[in-house]
C-alpha cells in the first residue's frame, strides 16, 4: 500500500509537469480566430520536449491508475487482457519517454557542436525521421515481447514479467542507460567547447559576458535533467 501511494503522488507530480509543458506549448503556438486554427512555427526543440512530456504524461497516468487499483484493493493481473494491454501500453511509452530525451541531446549536440544554418524544412525532415525512428522502434519493441509472451504480471504491476530479466535489460534498461551515458557525454563535449569559446572571446576581445551568461544556463541543463 505504501508503494502504491508513493506512485500515486509521484506520478501526480509527472502529470502536473508534463501537463503544464504540452498547454504552454499549445498557449505559445497555437491560437484560435474566428474559429479558425492558427499555428505558429514551433522551434525544433519544443517539439521534441512536447512528444517527450506527451510520453511521460501517458505513461504517468497508466502508473497512477495501476496503483489506484492495487490500493482499491483490485489487481490489475488478475485479468490478463487487461494486464497485457496495459504492460504494453507502459512499456511502448516508457521507451518513448527514453528515446525523446535521446532525441534533446541529439539536438543540443547538433546546434552546439555542428553549427550551420538549419532551414524549416530540413528541420520538418528530420522531425518526421525521428517520429517514425521512434515510434517504429516502440511499436516494434512491444511486437517482438507480446510475441514471446513477455508482458503480463510483473508483481505489483503490469510490465515485462519477472522471469524475463533479460527482456527487461535488453529492451528498456540498456537503452536508458546509453542515453544517459549519451546525455552525459554530449553536456561534456558542449561544457568543453563553450569553455574554449570564452577563452577564444575573451583573448581576441576582452569581453566574454554573453558566453559566461550561457555556460551558466547549460550548467542548469544538467541539473534539471
């Protein structure tokens, strides 16, 4: 009961986060006329942080409910329909929640250390090549475990079964820990080279106030994440 609890606030605290991100998105980029919807140009990496925040929302709100019901004293595992639709739907959120955040650092790597002029349509490319990489590989993840018969009764919840440690660690918890190892290196690589392009201001002309201004905001980067 008690971890039941603890996930129903934990993950109230996730839908509250990942509900104010997605309405200030919609409030910053999309408006109403006449009836009429406008939508303004979203930078790229708002979209990423929108389907990132859509994912933990969904996922957040299937732990919630699966821990409603364990402290409502019914458990989800008992009917097996209904366990596996919901194994399927956290593992295929979960892993999006993942491979989105791989996707902010593949964005800050390619703005910080491959500078060059990025138009709206090469931007458009490879949102939509990132929509179906990870999409395609979530639905494909999910596929290939229902067909083993992996996803069921995980003990308190619904999710990978426990008798397939291997499945867990291949399919969710090797790919979470490269993003944070990707993470990682890519705040390294960006810290380093922000570093040499204060000393390179300030040796030429004196003043590197605008670049210290940014560090500062990029150390906060890896604190909030």
């Amino acid at each position: 009961q008690l971890l039941a609890g603890c996930t129903v606030v934990a993950s109230a605290l996730s839908i509250a986060g990942s509900l104010f991100i997605i309405l200030t998105y919609h409030a910053l980029y999309t408006t109403w006329f006449l009836f009429s919807r406008v939508t303004r140009v979203a930078p790229f990496a708002s979209h990423i942080l929108y389907w990132l925040s859509a994912c933990d929302l969904l996922t957040s709100l299937l732990y919630m409910a699966g821990a409603s019901a364990q402290m409502a004293g019914t458990k989800l595992a008992c009917h097996r329909i209904a366990c596996i639709a919901v194994a399927s739907l956290q593992h295929y959120f979960s892993l999006g929640s993942v491979l989105w955040a791989a996707g902010l650092a593949l964005n800050v790597q390619r703005i910080m250390l491959t500078p060059s002029v990025h138009s709206a349509t090469e931007d458009r490319a490879k949102l939509r090549a990132m929509h179906l990489g990870i999409w395609g590989a979530c639905f494909i993840n999910v596929l290939v475990l229902g067909a083993v018969g992996a996803l069921g009764d995980a003990g308190t919840w619904c999710w990978i079964k426990e008798e397939y440690l291997t499945a867990r660690l291949v399919s969710f918890y090797l790919p979470l820990c490269f993003v944070l190892l990707y993470h990682l290196a890519t705040y390294l690589k960006v810290r380093q080279r922000l570093r040499r392009l204060q000393r390179e201001v300030h040796d030429y002309e004196g003043d590197s106030t605008a670049l210290v201004s940014l560090g500062r905001r990029f150390r906060n980067y890896a604190l909030v994440f």
